[in-house]
C-alpha cells in the first residue's frame, strides 16, 4: 500500500525580529538539511494554529527575545509499506535521519489511490 504522512516538526530560529522572518528561515533550513540528505521529496511549509479564542487559523509560530519556534508541516509519500503504523515508522526514521534533534509529531496518514 502507499501513503501520505504528515508530520509537525518543532523548529527553533534564533536572531529574528517577526514572525514572518522566522517562518521563512525555519522552511528554509529545514529544506537546506532535507535536500543535504538528498530528500528533496519531502515537502516543507509553515503549519497553522487554531485560535482557542475564535477558531481561526493563524501562522504556527512564537517570537521572544528573537527567538522563534515555529511549526513546520513536513509532507511525504511513502510507497509499499505493510500497514498505515508501518508508512508512519518509515516516514519518522526518513525525515527524523536529517532532521536530528528536531521533535516530530505524526498529523495524518492517508491511504493513495493507486492513481495518485
């Protein structure tokens, strides 16, 4: 079977002044090491936080003492794997391998259609 998994990735910036700073700098590394690692199938963008006041979606991202953590949507197809639990484990160890020390949370799996 093939799979979509979505991870979250936890990335920590440092010496930035906005919010949209950081986020261009956290998908900008994390591709940097993604692609150093030849794993250039790994899409990256910012992730979303739903506002626990009204619900909205807002940029997953924090600036203190131009420091930022910012979340990152990691994205990737992972083909052949027995089971969702096993296309989940092979997407960990893949992006968690060039993305030491980064923490990692599994969103979504997804089954493929054979015609995707």
């Amino acid at each position: 079977m093939n799979y979509r998994v979505v991870l979250e990735a936890a990335w920590l910036v440092h010496d930035v002044d906005n919010v949209d700073d950081a986020i261009g700098v956290a998908v900008s590394e994390a591709g940097k090491r993604l692609n150093n690692e030849e794993m250039d199938y790994v899409e990256v963008d910012a992730g979303f936080t739903n506002c626990p006041a009204c619900g909205e979606p807002f940029d997953s991202a924090f600036v203190a003492a131009d420091t930022a953590l910012v979340g990152l949507i990691l994205e990737l197809d992972v083909f052949n794997a027995e089971s969702t639990e096993h296309a989940q484990r092979i997407a960990k160890s893949d992006i968690g391998g060039a993305l030491r020390d980064v923490p990692l949370k599994i969103v979504e799996t997804v089954e493929l259609d054979d015609e995707e």
